[in-house]
C-alpha cells in the first residue's frame, strides 16, 4: 500500500530530532487522533532554512511524510517553505493511500507553523499574513 | 531473512494435510455436488463427508452444519437470518465483538431493530449483569463472541446462552477465533447458532460454516437453488469443505499438545515484553485468553509504526483487528477496555501459531525493544528523553 | 471405462495454469490482504493484479469489480443491494432465470415489491415487447440473464439495458453461463451489474464477482470489515480470486479458437440427435444460444432415468437445472418455452467444453438411441412398441 | 444419492413388460408429474400371482421400486401381496432419498390396483374390501 519512497523514509527518516534552541518550533495534530508531528526549525540570516528536524508520533505516512518534508525544505527560502503543500509532500512521496491522505499527511502544516512561529517570535506578523496564506488555523483536525 | 509469522488470528497458513485433501477436487473430483452422474455423486459424498467431520468436532449434529463462505457470511446469517421472520425488537451484542458482528447489529438498526452493546470490564470480559439487565421483553437474539480477536479474552459462553435462553432469546456465539484453539463443544455450551471460519484454523480462506441448532428458525440470505437445506444457495465450494473438514479434525486433533505449547509460550512472550520495555499495559484477561494471544499497548508510539518496522526485521504481527476500510480509528475494542484514545493507538497483537517456536519468540525479545526505544525517541509525546 | 463429461453448464474442471497460479496462495503467500506486513502486502498485490484481469476481459475499471463467493452471491447482490435504498417498488425479471434470481425476486417480493416475470417465446428468447411494456413509474431494476443454463438461449442484453434506462431503471445481468464462453463486454452491453462465477469458466468453485458500473448505489449484503469498497465485507479468498482472475484471461485467450469449434460439436450432436431419434424436440434457439449448448426433450421418457443410464455408459449429463433442492418438478425454463410438462419432464441438457472431442460426440451418438429406445420400451406411455 | 440395490434395479430392472390377456392391470400416477406406473398379473387358482410385470415412466426410483415390487410379490398369494407398502418397497430397497417418498414410490399402489382390477373383474368385490383396507383411492397425487 506504501510506495517503495514511503517505505525509504519510514524506514529511514530524515532529520530526526529536535534542534535545541530552534528559531521557530511548529506542531500539528493530536495523540487522540494519532498523529502528532513537531518540526524545528534554524533560520539563516538570508532568511534560509539552515536546518530542520522533525519527531513525530503516528503511522508509516506520517512518519515519512515529516521526513520527506524536512528533505524538502532544507536549504530553501521560507518564501519557498511556505509554499510546499501537504499535496505536494504526498506527491514527492509517489502518493499516499487514500486513507492516509486526510490525517497523517499534516507535515507541511506543522512546517508552516514553525515558520509562523519564526516570523512572530521576530516580529514579523506582517510577513506571516504574506508567506503563509494557507496556514492551517489549528484545523478540524486536532479536535476529531 | 528469515521470516516468523506472528499473526494467526489474521490467518492461518493452509495445512498441508488440508491441501493434500483439497487438492483432487479442483481439476479431476470436479463434479458439482447437485449433479446425479457419478461426478456429481462423488463430490456430494465429499461434503457430506466433510460436514460429518464439522459436525462431529463441535459435537453437533450433520443435519445442523450450514457451510458458507466464512465467518463474516456465517454471522450475517446468525443475526439477518435468525431474526428476519420477527418483527423488529431488540437484539442485544457485545461491545467488542469483530465487525461482521456489529455491523450486522448496525444494519438491523437501522432496520428498525434496538441495539444494545454490552460493555466489557478491563480485562476485556463482558459484564454479565448489565448483560443480563439488558434483556427486554422483545428481545430475540443475544451475540456475543466466544473469544475476541484483538485482545484474546474468552467469555463465559456458557453462562451468557442459558441467560439469553431464560428470557427467551435465541444465543449465537462467534466463534470463529475460538474453534481449532480452545475446545468447543455445542452441546456443553448451548448456544444455538455458532460461526466459524476455515482461514483461522489452517484451512482455506472463502469457507466458513454455521452450527444452526435444530429446531432453530433461520432465514436464509442467499436465495436459490436451495442448496445446504435451503439456507444458504449457491453451487458448493467443493475443495474449500473439504479442507475445513480436514483442518477441523486436525485441529481437534491436535488441539491437547498445541495448546499447552503455545500458552507457554504465549506467557513467555508476554512478560518478556513487559519485563523489557517500560510503559507498556497488557490488554486482555491474563489467564481467560486465547492460547496463541499476545496483546499490549506501549505507549508514546504508534502501532502501524511498530508494526512496519518489525516487518523489515522480519517479524509480522498487526496493530489489531485486520480491517480492510483502513480505519485509522483506535480499535474500538482495546478503547472498550477502557483504555485512552491516544494509548490505544499504541496497541499491538501478536497471534502465535502451531509452527511457531521457542527461538522464535526469542528472537522477537531481542529485536522488538531496541524498535520501540528507537520510535520512542522520535516521538514527540515521549518525554523521557 | 472411459467417462465423457458432458455437464460443464453445472460446473468446469479447474483449468491446470488456473490450479498453479492459485497453489502458491494457500500454503506460502498465505498472508490476509488486510495486514500491512509483508504477506499481507503480498496477498494484497495478489488480490488487485486479478481483479486487473478480470476488469480487462470485461472492458470494464478495476474499481468496478467487487468478489463474491460466486453467482448466486453476486445475483444477489445486485437485486437485494441495488435495490436497498429504495422504498418497495417494482422489479423485473425473466420467466426463465436460475433460481439465484427468480428466488432473490421472490423473497424481495415477499418484502413488498412487486415483480414482473417476462415471457420467452418458443426458442427462450425473452419478449421485448412485453418487457418494454412492463416497465412501471416505479420500476427500479431489470434482470435479465445472458444466456440461460438449461436451453442455452442469448439474450438481446444491449437491447434490454438501454431499454431499462430509458425507463429509468437500473439493469442488471446474470452472465454465470456467458463469461468465458461468449464475448463479454460491459461497455457494449451498457449494463449497470453482471455477475460472473468462478466454477463456470475452468476456475474453482466459491468464487465471483460482481460487475458495478462506476456511479451506481449499492448496499452490502454481508457487513463487517468494510472489505471491497465496503461492498463485500469478509477475508478475500485469495487463491480462489487469483484463480478466477486466471481462469477469466485463460478463458477469453482461448475463446475464439474454442467458441467455433465448441459450435460445431454442438451443432453435429443437435443434429445427430434428432436424426437418429424420433419424437425429440428441440430446445432453446438454433443460433442465438451458448456454443456448448445442446437441449432437447425426448418424448415418452423421463430425464433422470435417461441421465443415469447415460452416466452408467459414461457420460455424464444434466436432466436440467442442477437444484439441490431435489425438486421433481419440471424445469420452469422449460415449461416457460410452452412445453407440456410431460414433455418437459423429457428433457436434457448435454453442455460440452473446451476438453470435449468429436470422438467423444460419435460416442455418444451411437451410445444414445439404444437407452433411449430401451426405455421407451419400459415406459407405459409410449405406445408405437 | 441412490443406495447400490436401487441402482441395481434401475439398471437391471427384473420382470418388464406387459402381461398379455392379464388377470389384472393397475395404472397410478400421471405423465404430468413425471411418474406413472403401469403392473400387470396373472393369478393362478391358488390366489397366487403367477407372473407380474411393470411398465414405467418416470425417474431411477420410481422404476426401481416397481422391479423390486414385482420381485417382492412374484409367487406370493393376493393376500400377502396387498399387505406390502409403498414404505415396505422402500425398505427392501435400502431406503429413497426424501425427495422420492412421495411422488416416486408409488409401485405398491399401481400393485394393489391391479389385484382390485382382477378381483372386481371376477365378481369379488367383497374381497376387495379384505385385502384392500388402503386402497389408493385416485390418490390426490394424480392430479397434483
Ligand atoms: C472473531 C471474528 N469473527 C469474524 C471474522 C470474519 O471471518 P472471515 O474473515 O472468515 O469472514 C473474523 C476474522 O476475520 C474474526 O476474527
Ligand atoms: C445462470 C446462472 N446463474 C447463477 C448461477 C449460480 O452460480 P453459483 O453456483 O456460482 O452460485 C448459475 C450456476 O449455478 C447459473 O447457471
């Protein structure tokens, strides 16, 4: 039911961890649901993603979701993080199963809200309006 | 590498003595059992035959044997058939029983049929006073399962039929995981209706039988020609009896030595997992449970997770019941337990079987802790670090 | 002695590249496609590579192929599950359809639908006339077989589905006798459901499927799990589905090389028959009817008694529809063509197969004049000594 | 489905024919159900029937049991071939599959019609009543 990417990253995920002293810290869902996913975030002074790393707590799909995720916004702007999709994680994965689509494909929202956190905690609420128009506003999701 | 195959409550490999007896019905025993020539004549003998075999492990009569086409078609039967005649009233279920159970009382319900489930305590037994409590005075059929598939815990079937009796209600029990693992016997339990499955007992997957207890009224579901005594139409599977035949007496058969093996090491297994991985709550009664069971849940980790990961060292075991909507919910039986959402998620089924070995449960000792300490550390949830 | 089969109508030796395919999946690749390990994957992947095949002989989308356990279960789903939905209305079928429709209808109406049963003329062709005309403002759905399993006759299928949807109807077609002996193509037919069984077509026995055109409603008629789209809940019987999945690319491989030659035989026994003995009638259409397909009624003598001495000199044949009922009443397919019933109890149905030879024709062409001869001597009706 | 004597029978069926210029003929049964059963006898001076034979239309066991009705009553006096059943043929035969009881197993009856037959042609109706007490009376099988 994975795709052999899927299996990759599950088996070994990319970026595991929890950057000490992170400059934005995002996470998503809810252990009721079974899917939880925290991403950390180091941001350069060009406004780059220096280094990511994610935990999370739930399936095969969400697991490398976080880490596929992570692979693909190392390096990039945030203007370019903030664009990448849950869709397009699914995609660069070559699809989930369709019963994995809804709740364990969030790595990008927590990714969106990590560089949320980022831009408040430097008084950037100006830019988050900008960068991140489809912010996961705490979603249906986590309540479930 | 090498491969253990944990997961016999999901299914059971064929027995070669089950195949060998399959084996000349498909291409040269090919005869259709209604057909009077000598083919037809023969492999009428062989059902006959076979459910002789059925009927004598769980002490039944032949006459009271239906074949289906499994355990999901044999209690669609007990529950659609055993009530169509009434009007609908009240049936009362377990609140952990397998989904071909409780989405037949969810249909009836909404057939205009009173549903009650039937809470379990913790260790997964059902309650027997709000079962008996439960009973109304239109109450016409009580289900409730003779061992659970996720958790393993027996119930009192016995006890819970001759409840359901005293107020008039007919009983059905699914026993599906239960016979060819623990002694079944209709007489000693008196229910009146009893499913059971080929693929759970080292027989053939797509066969299944029900014990419909004479005198029992019984509507069939599958209209036809009116094959197995006008119960259940449809051209017989021919190799597929047959081999539940065989896998029956076998399992019978075999039933005094395995069981005794396979709760050693089930209890083996079972406190080695708990001995090495802190955190971790054992699910089911610990002694009223299936011989093969193993069941737990570990916290501040998933169990599909746990479950792939094992896969890749070689070990399959599932996350809980095998159901093929791909629910992602919490197993509705481990949350019955009383266990919360997020624990339950972390929920885990091991299922011995017969050709499983001491070294292999060894060999899972080794490797499960290091699995779980790894997905430890990536969880955020886990906080010891 | 040297056995003819002559009854594969009732049932198909399972083709030897279908029992192959299928071994594996017993023993070895015995996995529940539900788990996600690697056996279930496996038998998961198994599972969906035959329902590829049967979707491409069919011309039909994977997503519209659901398993039953065989053409009685996919009959009745189509009537029961197309028609769940719906307050009682009106249904129609044929007055020559197999006992798995013609039964399903019965009970439906006993649940409060009304049911037309559309006449056949003289060679079991259905009446387009009465069955346009049958159609109500609350008609739901239409069933009519392909071909029929007692006289073999073909229906005008295309014809009647468009006809059912102009009316606004669903339609569906009970093609168990068709598939693997005729071209079967749903885009062409334009019906809404087609059942197929596995034992018809040189695959094993206990196993179908269910054709559901894309955008069609149903309900399941067997509840749990949610397996097959939640059409069909229970374990896959694996094996039996990768057989049928072989059994139908095998089937439709062969077919224009054994659809011919089957006609011929058949054509040259039809014709050997009525040559060699008096007082026969024919059955069922000269042209438009299944290759393998003989039937006849021979007057003064009974059929059982024709079939077993026929079956004592070898050959094996069918006096009509194989009920396991054991009803002594003549068949209502036939009667439906207006035969007397006294004739009608004459009659017999010779159906032959791929593995058939004009030896065994010739054979059975000497073989048969002399029993019959010898029981019209013993028969008290027949009167020219 | 058939025990190996009734087999035996319908194969091998003793005594068919018709007897010419019989002492009696009994005909039961009706071509529209698929059975009809035609036995004739010769009776000797001793009430003893001397010959029968059976003509029958119809399936395994109804030709079956009027063979081994035939064979039952061969040389037997009129009074003890009146006692045999329908049930009793079935017996000799090692029983009928259920479905047969009742609309195949009538060779007793075409029997018993056909003493009827010789003792009313021989001005014994009296005796019909002695030996006859369960007599077929155009059963309602016939019309069934
Ligand atoms: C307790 C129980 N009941 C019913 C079933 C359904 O049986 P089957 O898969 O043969 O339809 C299963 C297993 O799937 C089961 O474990
Ligand atoms: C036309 C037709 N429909 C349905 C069936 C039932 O199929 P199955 O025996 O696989 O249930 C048969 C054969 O038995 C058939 O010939």
């Amino acid at each position: 039911m994975y795709t052999d990417l899927v299996m990759d990253h599950f088996t070994n995920p990319r970026n595991v961890g929890e950057i000490e002293d992170a400059d934005g810290v995002g996470q998503i869902g809810n252990p009721v649901c079974g899917d939880v996913m925290r991403i950390s975030i180091a941001v350069d002074d060009k406004d780059r993603i220096a280094d990511v790393k994610f935990k999370t707590f739930g399936c095969g799909a969400a697991v490398a979701t976080s880490s596929m995720v992570t692979e693909m916004v190392m390096g990039k702007s945030l203007e370019e993080a903030a664009d990448i999709s849950n869709k397009a994680v699914a995609e660069a994965l070559g699809g989930l199963p369709p019963n994995k689509m809804h709740c364990s494909n969030l790595a990008a929202d927590a990714l969106h809200l990590a560089i949320q956190d980022y831009l408040v905690k430097n008084g950037r609420e100006a830019d988050v309006e900008q960068f991140l128009k489809a912010l996961p506003k705490e979603r249906e999701h986590s309540s479930h | 590498m090498k491969t253990v195959y944990f997961d016999h409550a999901a299914t059971t490999p064929v027995d070669r003595r089950v195949l060998d007896a399959m084996l000349p019905y498909f291409s040269e025993q090919y005869g259709n059992p209604s057909e009077l020539h000598r083919l037809g004549r023969e492999a009428r003998a062989a059902v006959e035959a076979a459910r002789a075999q059925v009927a004598a492990v769980l002490g039944a009569g032949e006459k009271e044997i239906v074949f289906t086409a499994g355990g999901t078609e044999s209690d669609n039967l007990a529950l659609f058939g055993g009530l169509a005649r009434s009007q609908p009233g009240h049936l009362i279920v377990s609140a952990i029983e397998h989904p071909a159970v409780m989405e037949a009382a969810r249909a009836l319900n909404r057939q205009g049929w009173a549903v009650d489930f039937i809470p379990v305590d913790g260790d997964g037994i059902v309650d027997v006073d709000a079962y008996e409590q439960a009973f109304r005075d239109d109450t016409r059929l009580a289900s409730v399962m003779f061992a659970n598939n996720v958790v393993g815990s027996v119930q009192p079937v016995a006890a819970l039929a001759r409840i359901a009796h005293e107020k008039g209600a007919l009983f059905h029990t699914d026993a599906v995981q239960a016979v060819g693992s623990l002694p079944v016997d209709v007489g000693e339990l008196g229910v009146d209706l009893l499913s059971l499955s080929g693929h759970k007992l080292y027989g053939p997957k797509g066969i299944g039988a029900l014990y419909v207890k004479r005198g029992t009224r019984l509507q069939p579901i599958l209209h036809g020609g009116g094959h197995e005594r006008r119960l259940r139409s449809g051209t017989e599977n021919v190799p597929g009896i047959v081999g539940l035949g065989v896998a029956m007496t076998t399992a019978a058969a075999q039933l005094p030595e395995v069981r005794p093996r396979l709760e050693r090491l089930r209890d083996k297994l079972a406190a080695g997992v708990a001995e090495r991985i802190p955190e971790v709550t054992s699910l089911g009664h610990p002694t009223q449970r299936l011989p093969g069971n193993v069941a737990f849940s570990v916290r501040y980790v998933e169990g599909e997770s746990m479950l792939l990961r094992l896969d890749a060292h070689g070990f399959m075991v599932s996350s809980g019941s095998a159901c093929a909507s791909g629910s992602l919910e919490p197993s509705h039986v481990v949350l019955a337990l009383g266990l919360r959402a997020e624990d339950a998620h972390g929920s885990m089924r091991i299922s011995l079987g017969r050709e499983n070995t001491e070294e292999e449960v060894d060999a899972f000792l080794e490797a499960f802790p290091p699995i779980v300490d790894k997905l430890r550390q990536m969880s955020p949830l886990y906080v010891k670090g």
